[in-house]
C-alpha cells in the first residue's frame, strides 16, 4: 500500500524586499515569487521544513 505524502500549500504573504539574501533564495527554491504567489510542497522533506521553518515569518502554510 502507498503511503500518503503529506502535502502542504505554501502562500508568501510578506514582500521580500529587504530581507536577507538567505531568506529571498528560501522563498525562490520553494517556488514562491511574489506576494500571495502559493505552492503545493511535499512535508516529509527535511529540507522543505527547514526553508518554511527559516521564513515562517514571511509565508502562511496550510496543510491539504
């Protein structure tokens, strides 16, 4: 039997002006480019958790 991947809709709410450059290329490996801009990113991943963990002040995360 498959196992369900848990997935989660990633939705940049904050600008990225201003921010530090660490931060704008967590929002752009997520695939996030501009404001309300939102993606559907695999949860289990260590590192997509550590790139929503890193900006959470920036995105709103919901889980589908």
């Amino acid at each position: 039997m498959a196992k369900s991947a848990k997935k989660l809709k990633v939705t940049l709410i904050k600008s990225l002006n201003a921010r530090l450059q660490s931060h704008k290329d967590c929002a752009r490996g997520l695939g996030l480019t501009r404001i309300r801009s939102s993606v559907e990113v695999d949860g289990d991943d260590p590192c997509i958790q550590g790139m929503i963990k890193k900006i959470n002040y920036l995105i709103d995360v919901k889980e589908v």
